[in-house]
C-alpha cells in the first residue's frame, strides 16, 4: 500500500479521536474537544449513564472499545476472534471508576490500534479492517456528538 494512503488513514483516525489537529478538519468540529476523547471526557459518569432514544454514550463508548479490540486482534493474528455483538451493549449505568476505566480502556485500543498501522503488512484484509474501523468510529462520534446535544441541552 502507498505510504500516502496510510499516513491518509492514520490521519483520519487521528481526527476521529483525538479531534483535528489544529485549523480546519476534515470532517469534525474545527474546535478543541470535538473527537471522541474531548467528546467523552466531559461528560460524568450520570451523563454518560443517561438513556438517549434507548442507550447511553456509555455503551457507545464501551461498544466502541470492544471493535476495536477485535479489530487489532484481526491485524495482529489475521482472523477474527469469537466476539459477542449483544454482550457490547449491554453496559448502561455507569459509575465515576467504570467511566473512568471505559476511556482508559478505549484508549489503550487507540494507541494499540495506531501502533498496528506501522506495523501489519498491508493487503486487501488489513486495508479493510482498517477503513471499516475508521468509519464505524467516525459513526459512534456522530451518535455520541447528537446524544451530547440532547444530555447537555
């Protein structure tokens, strides 16, 4: 794969998590705290914890951890592990130590999962893995973005 496609992609996680990197983005907020950490980091654990149109940005957060996890085990071993869908929604009320773990958990899959683009030997699986990870977390910031909205008023 092209070192311009990757460093492409490792750009647009980077947005997606971190926010952008300065002026301008190239599909967030174009301000401070508008990835998914800065969007996370605000909340409280009650608000994290409360329902919006039937769940919370806990379980988005949680649900968000646990594909990535399965997706830097598919670009460390090549296959997918066995992964429960259902079981990673299910966390909804939250105190302040599981908030707290929740980010740090996802995090940790962040940077494992950056560390892996330098990493992996780049063909049509990884490439894959890697732009579907991208845009299902761009998906679960939009979701958590408008919940914002809602529990913030």
């Amino acid at each position: 794969m092209s070192e311009v496609l990757r460093n492409a992609m490792e750009t647009m996680i980077k947005e997606t998590f971190e926010g952008p990197p300065g002026e301008g983005s190239m599909f967030t907020e174009s301000r401070p705290n508008s990835g998914l950490f800065g969007s996370l980091n605000q909340l409280t654990a009650n608000e994290a914890s409360t329902p919006v149109n039937g769940t919370t940005i806990a379980a988005h957060a949680d649900h968000t951890r646990f594909y990535l996890w399965g997706t830097n085990v598919i670009l460390k071993d090549g296959k997918q592990p066995e992964m429960d869908w259902g079981e990673s929604w299910k966390i909804n009320l939250v105190d302040e130590k599981r908030w707290n773990q929740i980010q740090e958990e996802l995090r940790h899959e962040y940077v494992t999962f950056l560390e892996r683009l330098n990493t992996i030997e780049w063909n049509e699986l990884p490439t894959k893995e890697v732009l579907g990870s991208l845009a299902h977390s761009a998906y679960h910031l939009g979701a958590i973005r408008q919940m914002l909205k809602v529990i913030k008023g």
